[in-house]
C-alpha cells in the first residue's frame, strides 16, 4: 500500500526524532562517565591497542595461536574491569550504547535493503491518526455521558444505563478481536458519545483507531477507487486493518450501488479477519435491510451485539433547559 507524501515524511521524521534521541542520550551518558572515571578511557584506548596488536600478531609470524590467545585474555580482562567500573558508577553496558526502538533497522527504516516493519507501522498509525484527526475525543468521555438525560423515563434511564455500563467494560476490556457493536436509535441519544468514548479508551491502549461518519468513508473509498484524490490512497486497506474501525451515521450517506457495496465489503472484510468495528446508525435491522439490503443485515444481526438508545434527543434537551 502507498501513502502521501506527507504521511512518508512525517515517518521519517518520527524514526530520525527516535534515533537521534539514542544516540544523542547514550552520548551523553557515554561522556559523563569517562569524564567521571578516566581510568575507563584508558581501557578503552588499551583495548584498541589489543585489537591492533592481535592483527600485527597475525602478519609477524611466528606462534601466532599463542599471541591470539594472550590477546584474546587481556581483551577479556580489560572489559570485565570497564563492565565494573560502570556498575560502580550506576551505570550498565545499555545505559552509554544507543537504544534503538527498533533492534532490526536501528531506527533508520530499512533492514537488508527493505523496508521495515517498524516504519510500515509506523506510516499505518500515522495515516489512522490522520483518518482520525480533529475528533472531539477529550469532550466525549465515559464521565462525561450523564443519564439524567433520561430520568423522566424509567425505561430510556433504565436502558442507557445499561449501555454505558456495557460500553464502559467494552472499552476496559478492549483487545485486537473484541466484538462488534451496533449502535442504533434516534438522533441526539448518545451514539456518537460513546463511540468516541470507546476510542478515547482504545487509543490510550495504544490500540490504531479510525473513526469517520459513512458519508466520509464513503467518498474517500470512491475518490480512491476512481483515483480522484491521491492524499487519500490507502483508505480501503486502512477500514479493513485498522485496529478498531467507528463507522458512524451509517445511513445517512449518499445512498449508490457503489457506497452501499464498498461499505458492505469493508464491514465483511473486518467480519473474515475478525477485526472489531462499532457502528452507530439511525435504523433499525428493518431499515438497514431496506437500504443495503438483507445480506448485509444479516451480517450485522448475526455478528454484532445490538444496542438500541432510548430517549428524548440531548441536544434539543440542552438547547430548552
């Protein structure tokens, strides 16, 4: 899968920021204890003087097994005396060498003249967060949903308090193939809320989120497919791999063959590999299966726990009270 220049650069970016920390920080650690210690810098210059005598040992002749082997026990000794040294000093082997996030390609990207894991998943995080970008996720918290909302119905207050607290074990107990979730109801009863509620929680987790409405999905997946729009390629890939996709308003878009199938092929795709996705929607099992048909909602009814919100629309509540 390609990206946009501007995620590949900001990867970059991100491996040079980790590796120039490494190094700079095992730098400093590195000078600070010869400063501290000068009988370290002297074995470390008798060790490179070691070295050098064993390969002088080598082209002078003579009993060159038994030069190697003296060589080889002053090294020894002279780094058993450099590891005590560091020890006395609080120091390890670790603390003055680089250490790299990414053992394989030391933070530079590319191992045996390819690219590496680290950096593809580096750009994959990093094209979520961008799906993602500008979600009022510190607004919608699990805290931050109150239910007096619905008191003035027993059986709304009744319903949503169960919903929350499902919604709250969901997202504390999230994991890479945790179930899936249908919100469905009226407008302005809390979907949105704890959906990004649920990514708020799967982010801190370190769990690769993607939240959008359908329509947005929707258009992005087309301009890909008819290669309207190359800042967007990577789209389909990314809804079908992400961690946790949030597919919200389902319904709401503009209804064509085209959306209403690669809408259902990114829901089957997550389904196959059993990838967890949330979806809010303002329909019912019947209107879903009017709008994309009875495969479609058989699907869902099937694989998906069904949460249906009770109650009188928040945000009209908000703006009378």
């Amino acid at each position: 899968m390609s990206y946009d220049s501007n995620i590949n650069q900001a990867a970059k970016a991100e491996l040079e920021r980790r590796r120039k920390l490494a190094e700079e920080t095992a730098r400093c650690n590195l000078e600070g204890f010869l400063q501290g210690c000068p009988r370290a810098g002297e074995i470390r210059r008798e060790l490179a003087a070691n070295a050098a005598g064993a390969a002088r040992a080598v082209l002078s002749g003579g009993d060159v097994h038994k030069a190697l082997e003296q060589r080889k026990e002053r090294g020894m000794a002279l780094r058993r005396e450099y590891e005590e040294l560091l020890g006395e000093c609080g120091l390890t082997r670790r603390d003055i060498e680089p250490q790299y996030t990414c053992l394989r390609c030391k933070d530079t990207g590319f191992a045996d003249g390819k690219l590496c894991g680290c950096y593809k998943a580096l750009r994959r995080n990093l094209a979520y967060r961008n799906m993602s970008a500008e979600l009022p996720l510190d607004q919608c918290t699990f805290d931050g949903f109150s239910l007096e909302y619905y008191r003035n119905d027993p059986a709304a207050y009744g319903r949503m308090q169960s919903i929350l607290r499902s919604c709250r074990e969901y997202a504390e107990n999230f994991r890479a193939n945790s179930p899936n979730l249908l919100f469905w109801g009226g407008t302005g009863l809390g979907k949105t809320h704890l959906s990004l509620a649920i990514a708020n929680s799967a982010l801190d987790k370190g769990f690769g989120v993607v939240y959008g409405s359908a329509q947005r999905f929707a258009v992005a997946l087309e301009r890909e497919r008819f290669g309207r729009d190359n800042s967007i390629e990577g789209t389909s890939v990314n809804l079908k791999e992400c961690d946790l996709l949030i597919l919200d308003d389902l319904g709401t878009e503009f209804s064509s063959a085209y959306s209403n199938a690669a809408i259902y092929d990114v829901v089957n795709a997550r389904l196959m590999s059993g990838r967890p996705t949330v979806i809010s929607t303002n329909l019912g099992l019947s209107g879903l299966e009017e709008r994309y048909g009875e495969r479609f909602t058989s699907r869902i009814a099937g694989n998906y726990a069904l949460m249906g919100f009770m109650g009188k629309d928040v945000r009209v509540q908000k703006i009378q009270s």
